[in-house]
C-alpha cells in the first residue's frame, strides 16, 4: 500500500471535503468547460465536483461553478450534458 499524502478538495456542489482522485475536476478554456477525470490534468484555474446528481444540481443551480471558475459568460452545460460526461468520465 502507498504511503504519502493525498490531495484533498472540497466539492462545488456539496461542499464536502474528499479525496481529489474520488471527484472530476471542471476546467474551463476560453470559453468553454473541459471535464478531467484521475490523472488527467489541465493547467489554470478549475474546480472540483463530486460525481453525483445532486452535487452537480446544486452546483448549476447556485452558479457555483461559474463563480468557482471566475469566469463570466462561460458557456456552462446543462445538467444533462454534465452528468453524461460523469458517466464516461466515471
């Protein structure tokens, strides 16, 4: 079993604190959102979700994903679109 440290983040949605590995994170380029998932990484600002329905409710509905990005006029997808990219992400 590996020791060592494990980076922990809070979620946008449900602002519970969990392991980075166990949440996708939302990057957004120009603008548009890109979804990274494990070991994937993007450089610049992003967030973390929890790879659930009502994290990914809560986040769209509060405009936390907008705010967490500090992006204005993002092209934010739907709940729809969201949680399809979870699923194949997840």
């Amino acid at each position: 079993m590996k020791k060592g440290h494990v980076p922990i983040r809070t979620c946008v949605g449900c602002r519970q604190k969990r392991p980075a590995g166990e949440m996708v994170r939302i990057k957004a380029l120009g603008d548009a959102i890109v979804i990274a998932h494990g070991k994937d990484s993007l450089p610049g600002r992003g967030c973390y979700l929890c790879p659930a329905a009502r994290c990914v409710e809560a986040a769209l509905k509060k405009g936390r994903i907008a705010r967490a990005l500090r992006r204005e006029g993002v092209d934010i997808p739907s709940k729809e679109e969201l949680l399809r990219w979870l699923e194949q992400k997840g």
